[in-house]
C-alpha cells in the first residue's frame, strides 16, 4: 500500500523518542508486502494528507507555515517530495496507520504513526533493528487505538442491517395486513353470497313442494276422471214392441 499520498503535503508532525513509542500487550498484525529496494514510494488511491498534530499527539490545524524547518517531519516531506524514500512496511487498522520508509542513500530508516490525516509520531534512525522493533511498536499501538473504531463501524453495519430488516419486516407486515383485508372482504362477500344462495334454494324449495302439490292435485283429478269414465255403463238399442193381435 502507497505511503507517498499520505505524506505529501506534510505540514508538521510530532516527533516523540523510540521509548515513548513503546506500547503494551501484543498483537496479530497484517502486514504488506514490503517493496524492492529501488520502488518509488506510490501514493495510495484512499491515503489521507496528513496536517499537523501538537507534540502531545492531539490532532491540530496548523497549516505548513508551521513545519519547523529543522524538523524530522520537514525533512522526511522533503525526502518524499524528491522521491528518496522506499515504502517497507504500511499498516492501516481502523483510522491509524504505521509506516517503516527507508533511505538508501545513507540507510536510514524513518518509522511513522498516523490517524487519518494527522501524523502522532515520527523517529529517524539507522539501527534496521530499532527501526523493525519501532514499527511493530506503533503497528501494536494503532491496534489497540482502532479497537474502538473497528467496533464502531461493526455496530454501524449492525445496526444498518437490522434497519434494513426492520424495514422489510415492516413491509412485510403490511403485505400481510393487506392480505388480511382482502381476505375478510372476501369472506364476507362469500358469506353474503352463501346467504344469498341459502334463501335462492329455500325459496325454490317452497315453489317446488307448492309445484309438487299442485302436480299431485291435478293428478288425482286426473285419475278421478279416467274412474268415473270407466265406470260409465255402455248404451245398448231398445227392442220395437211388438203389437197384440
């Protein structure tokens, strides 16, 4: 990861000693890759410009104006504005970052911490060992600067997410609230329907017992008839009387 962007532009930065550097407990660390020898140091796409920051670490607004010209910092943004530095080492956890630069010309070793765009301490030496030994020093320290901020972003993402679920629960609800409603004007449509339906089918009912019964009248009366036709007695011719003599 480039280191060029992020130190370009340097206005000042605190230098603090390797012993106050020092930092606690022990962490597991990524590193980069470290770069050949003879590889310019490459600003990176996202890198910060780094402003000043006060002796005592906190981040200020101080403006290039205010770079002491005798400054490490003044000669390490003058070392990366002519390109006389290789990128080692950058570690970026959270917010913080550290930095191993190395000089060829004379092997010196810069070793940088930073937070976004403000630099917190800055040691030049030409011992490769207290250079590496510095490095994981500050790495160890952005670890456990940017626990808080890591932890931050995960609860922001969290809370995204359940934002994200709430909203299609609630979506969801109302699809089924709507449902809901749909189905009840639909069974009170079908209910009314069936209601309907029931008084069709009694009032059919009715028609057809008062159908039956006029059907078994006129049968009877039918029947009646065809009885008392049957029983009518046939007509026969009359004899002429005869005349006495």
């Amino acid at each position: 990861m480039g280191f060029g962007l992020l130190l370009s532009g340097v206005s000042v930065v605190a230098f603090a000693q390797a012993q106050g550097a020092a930092g606690g407990g022990s962490a597991v660390v990524k590193q980069s890759n470290p770069l050949p020898a003879d590889a310019p140091v490459a600003p990176p796409a996202d890198a910060p410009v780094v402003s000043a920051v006060p002796a005592s670490g906190a981040p200020a607004a101080a403006g290039a104006d205010n770079v002491a010209a005798n400054s490490t910092i003044a000669e390490l943004q003058q070392l990366i504005q002519s390109r006389s530095l290789n990128e080692l080492r950058t570690t970026y956890n959270g917010h913080y970052g550290a930095s191993l630069l190395f000089k060829p010309e004379d092997l010196t070793y810069y070793v940088a911490m930073f937070q976004q765009k403000n630099f917190w301490r800055v040691v030049k030496t030409v011992s490769e060992s207290q250079a590496e030994q510095l490095y994981k020093t500050f790495v160890d320290q952005t670890v456990k600067l940017a626990d808080v901020d890591i932890r931050t972003i995960k609860l922001d993402a969290e809370r995204a997410r359940t934002e994200r679920v709430i909203a299609a629960q609630e979506a969801r609800l109302g699809i089924l609230q709507n449902d809901l409603t749909v189905q009840r004007q639909q069974e009170q449509e079908v209910a009314a329907r069936q209601e309907q339906a029931r008084k069709e089918a009694a009032a059919l009912l009715t028609e057809r017992q008062a159908s039956r019964q006029q059907l078994d009248y006129l049968q009877r009366q039918i029947r009646s008839l065809e009885t008392q036709k049957s029983r009518v007695a046939p007509i026969t011719a009359q004899q002429p009387k005869r005349r006495a003599r």
